[in-house]
C-alpha cells in the first residue's frame, strides 16, 4: 500500500483556532492552527490559502484575531473550515457572537479559550498558502472554558493534565 505524504500532518497534534478578521465592513472567519514562535514578544505564526477570502482580508487589514478553540466549538470549527466567506457571511450563516477587540478591528469570537488580538509583522509566500507572523498586543482567557487540540482528523478537549 503507498503512503500519502499528505496524511503524515495529520499525525501532528495541533491547536483549533478560529481565526477572525475585519477590513472595514468586511469580515470573515476560519479554522486554522497556529504555532507560537516566542513567548516575549509574543509572535504567533499561522497560514492561510492565497485564495481564501480571509487572505484577502488579513492583507488589506494587517490584523486578525487568533480565538482558540473551545471544546464547545467543534461543530462551528468544523463549519468554518467548510464554507468559503467570499460567498456567504459565515457571521451570519452560522450564528457567531461577536466580541469587540480591545487593540484591533478584527472582531473575537464569542465562547472561545482565549482571544489572540494580533497584528501581522511580516508575510512569506509559501506555494498556495501565506505564512503570517504576527504579535499579540492584547489577549484574554477564560480560565472556565477548555480549549481544544485536533490529531488525525478528530477533535480532543485538553480537559485533564497528563502530567
């Protein structure tokens, strides 16, 4: 049987992000993961499909908001990661409660972990895809929520320590 390369990044246990942004009047959201590249400053790093309408949005805003995933969000991450914001307000259409930003226009999402308010640095053009490297310049948690992780195609709630 041969292997498909593809799947080999399913094997990496990863964090569920719902990224949001606003340029405007206009906005979008998807799912996403995202990898911190320093803890101070906090740089966060995250990829996003040249052709996606979230791309379009992160490049005329420069911003966007990085709201981890709550173990109460897998039927919106998996929404999100479904529908294409070009086409359809996913606000909208999937019934996402807003929280405004303290730093930036780009709106949290209501019920999430934690919301990431980051501004982009610099950008790498990677094949299909843009790599964005951003800082955080404002967040919050809340500490009664659980956050979620996803390997090989399914979703986990990081509910109890292992160690």
């Amino acid at each position: 049987m041969k292997k498909k390369m593809s799947n080999i990044a399913r094997q990496v246990p990863c964090s569920v992000v719902l990224l949001s942004v606003a340029s405007g009047k206009k906005r979008d959201a998807m799912t996403a993961t995202c990898m911190f590249v320093s803890e101070d400053p906090a740089y966060f790093v995250v990829s996003v499909a040249k052709s996606s309408y979230t791309h379009q949005l992160i490049e005329e805003a420069a911003e966007f908001c990085l709201n981890i995933a709550s173990a109460g969000q897998v039927k919106l991450a998996k929404a999100l990661g479904s529908s294409h914001g070009a086409k359809v307000d996913k606000f909208a259409k999937f019934k996402i409660g807003v929280e405004k930003s303290l730093a930036i226009a780009s709106p949290g999402i209501k019920g999430s972990y934690a919301f990431l308010e980051c501004r982009v640095i610099t950008s790498y053009p990677v094949g299909k895809y843009t790599l964005y490297l951003a800082e955080a310049v404002e967040f919050r948690v809340d500490e009664k929520a659980v956050p979620l992780a996803w390997l090989s195609n399914r979703y986990f709630s990081l509910e109890n320590p292992a160690g």
